[in-house]
C-alpha cells in the first residue's frame, strides 16, 4: 500500500495572499501599498493582509488596532466575498483543465492529484509552472506550488518559495526535506504545539524522527501517531473531489455593539437568511441549531439545540435561535453573533471517490 501512494504526484496550488492581491488588481491605486483586507483602526480583525503590509508584521486574525500601530500607513478595505468567490471559480476552471482529482481547501488553495492528468505530461513541476502561468496570464494573480508524493509534502513545500514560486520535493528527497524542517513549518504544528515541541527537544524533523510513537502519543494524544507518520513522510490521504459539509455557517460582526436581545432579532434574521441560501446552495439540511455569542469582552457562548427533524428553513431556524437567544440573560454587550448547522444529512449521502495510482 504505502509503495502505491508514494508514486502519487500531488500538487498543492496556494495563491498569493489572495483577498489582497484581488483588492489591488481591482483597484490600481492599491498597488504596491500595505492593505489589510477586513477590519479598521478603531474594530474588527484583519482577514488578509498584503505583502507590502506583512513586512511590518500584520497577519490575519490580527485585530485592526494592532495592525495599524505595526503599520501607521496601513489602508483598510472591506472584504468582498462574492469577487473573491468569483476569481476562485476562474481560478478552479484552471484547475479542471488538468485533472479531475482536485480538493478546494478554501477559495485561495486546493489539492490536486496530477498522477494521471488530462494532459498526459509525467512531469507535475512542469504542470505545476503551466497551471501558475494561466492563472496569472487569465486571471491577474500570482500563485505558488508545492509538488511532492503526497498532500502533507506538497502543502509544506508550497510555502517554501512564496510568493509567486514553487518548490518540488521527489520521493527520493522528502526524507531529508523533512529531517531539515524547521519544526514550526510542519503543517499541524501551532504556536502551542511548537512551544511544547521545543520544549522536548523537538526544533526539527529529525529530532521529531528520533521520538517513538509512545513518547509523542504520551504527549501530543492522537496527534502523536499523525506527527510520526508524517515526518516519515507517510500520508495515506487521497485527493477528494467531493468533499462533504459536515457544518454550514452564518455570522455577523457588528460596528456597534448590542446590548439588548430585542436589537439582536432583526440581526438574527439576517444572518438566518444568509444560512439558508447557503444551506440551499449545498442542497443540505440539519438537526442541531447553534447561536454563537461573542461579547465586547471578546469572551465566546454558544447554545445549541438538536431536533428530531432535518430543517434548512429561515423562518424554522429563526424561531430556534430565539428560544436559545432568550434561554438566559446575557453577560455583557454583543459584538458578534452567528448561528450554524449541524448534524447535517450528509451523513446519510454517499460519494464515491476513485483514487488512481501510476508510477511517478
């Protein structure tokens, strides 16, 4: 089995800080200039920031504030989702050209398995250069690569060379690329993670490679078996073409906080609206309603309730979230509220995935 899935080819495709990057193809003033897409001075987080801004430190999940103390001429821009939905779909047709064997893991990244591709090219680096070269040629973007045996090497080695690059690791090199990994770079491995890593010794692959599976399941649990297969350069998973939902989710960050319930029902029903379409847009329905509170504090409630039907109906979910909305006062004012569906009937849909292996 693991001779089979070391000849995969797998590409990993990461565009260039995306949301930023079609911010300022759409706009040529925004060229060249820091940006930070979501967020603003005064609230709110950064959702991307464009590299001109990363030099001065600001990330994603960075609060605005922050952001612009590390940047004093950093510029805002709202997000536009349906754009960025828009190039990812150009972006995806790209994809299709190829092989039929991609996985989206978002709108700016997916998998694809080019073992056997519609070209009838042996070499993914060579598929890999042609598919960035379309993308920036039909679409305006820049996008990385990582080509490698399987879908853990490829996503580490897209990394490497950002932006606008690519980096190949054959099966005869991951080993060694692997042993020389900083163990931070390893997909996986959080701050938390790569605290404790360091704490054991851990700084690199080949300190993770020395470790049995007994001492890293005694202190990672579960991710313990993950982190010795991996740097071993074992993962067994295939590139899914049908991927299922096993949630859907609406939320909604307000400039002004709420500070009564009674403000919050018109809210909730907006927010109720945008979960339908999606849930309609995926053709799925569920079980377990969930409200999400986050309150000015920035501390986090939820409350779900599971019923013994499937819905997918606004005015259904709606008349759930105010029950759980009302199930007990709130404990300071409201900053964000979201509401998602669980327990979904996908569980009861079957897809077939066919997974094609060749010599690499």
């Amino acid at each position: 089995m693991q001779e089979e899935v070391s000849n995969r080819k797998i590409i990993h495709v990461d565009m260039d800080a995306f949301y930023a990057s079609v911010e300022q193809m759409d706009n040529p003033a925004l060229r060249g200039k820091p940006i930070a897409v979501g967020g603003s001075e005064v609230r709110g987080v950064v959702s991307a920031a464009s590299y001109e801004a990363r030099k001065f430190g600001v990330k994603s999940a960075m609060s605005g504030i922050v952001a612009k103390k590390n940047c004093p001429d950093l510029i805002f821009v709202k997000p536009r989702f349906d754009r960025y939905k828009e190039i990812s779909k150009q972006i995806q047709k790209i994809f299709y050209d190829y092989t039929d064997l991609v996985e989206p893991l978002s709108l700016d990244e997916a998998y694809l398995d080019v073992t056997h591709n519609k070209k009838g090219n042996p070499s993914a680096t060579l598929l890999a250069q042609e598919i960035r070269a379309r993308i920036f040629n039909e679409v305006g973007l820049t996008a990385s690569a990582g080509i490698s045996i399987n879908k853990f090497v490829a996503k580490v080695a897209s990394d490497y060379n950002k932006p606008n690059g690519q980096k190949t690791v054959n099966p005869d090199e991951v080993i060694s690329f692997l042993e020389a990994l900083p163990i931070r770079k390893f997909y996986g491995v959080g701050k938390v993670t790569t605290e404790k890593m360091y704490q054991l010794g851990i700084f690199t692959g080949i300190e993770l490679r020395d470790k049995s599976v007994a001492f890293l399941e005694k202190h990672f649990g579960k991710m313990g078996n993950y982190f010795h297969d991996v740097v071993r350069g074992i993962h067994n998973s295939p590139v899914k073409s049908s991927r299922i939902a096993k949630s859907v989710a609406a939320e909604h960050t307000f400039d002004i906080n709420l500070s009564s319930e009674i403000f919050m029902i018109e809210k909730l029903e907006m927010i109720a609206s945008s979960l339908e379409k999606r849930l309609k847009r995926h053709n799925v329905s569920g079980k377990t309603v969930t409200l999400k509170i986050k309150y000015s504090d920035f501390t986090q409630q939820t409350r779900s309730k599971t019923l013994p039907y499937f819905i997918a109906d606004k005015s259904l979910i709606l008349e759930i979230v105010k029950e759980l909305l009302y199930q007990e006062r709130l404990k300071n004012s409201v900053r964000l509220l979201g509401i998602s569906m669980n327990n979904l009937n996908t569980d009861e849909k079957k897809f077939v995935v066919v997974q094609l292996k060749f010599e690499f």
